[in-house]
C-alpha cells in the first residue's frame, strides 16, 4: 500500500456505525460482512470525514485544534488512522 500524502483528499465509503463506550466506533462497510472497531484516532477522523472529503494537513489542523499535542505526534496519529480506515476499505480518495 502506498504512502498517505498530505494533499490526497480522503472521504468515507457508505457504511453503517454505532457508536460504542467511550470513543469508539463500531463501523461495516455496506460493501462488506465484517464490522471494524474504531479505536485510538481513528475515530476522530471518521468523524472528522463526516463533513465531507479532507486531505491529510487538514485532518492533523483538525486534530492539532481538537488535541492537546505535539502536532508532530498527532501527524503520526493521523496517518497510522488513515493508513487502518484505508487497509479496512473505510475510505477512498475522493
């Protein structure tokens, strides 16, 4: 799989979730008969993706004013959740 780059805009594929205790997502893609567990940053950008397609800086701006961190370690973050919601066909370039 390649890299996550900073500019590719990203969007959810049609799915269905419920949300869990705490943070967590429960989310299928229709598409699919496996359900994913959203756990870590994935989902804030599940949610941030919600609103609709955002590239990759936009989702760590987001993140960066949502959490209290180095936004070093929130790119890192973000990128790991992409790479997840991506490998699990959650997302796809919009």
């Amino acid at each position: 799989m390649e890299a996550v780059e900073e500019t590719q805009p990203w969007r959810r594929r049609p799915s269905v979730e419920r949300r869990l205790v705490g943070a967590r997502r429960l989310v299928q893609p229709l598409a699919s008969e496996v359900a994913v567990v959203l756990a870590g940053s994935a989902p804030f950008i599940w949610d941030a993706l919600a609103a609709g397609p955002c590239t990759t800086t936009e989702l760590i701006d987001a993140a960066a004013g949502h959490y209290d961190d180095d936004r070093e370690a929130l790119a890192v973050g973000v990128h790991g959740a992409l790479e997840l919601l991506r490998a699990q066909r959650l997302i796809e370039s919009a």
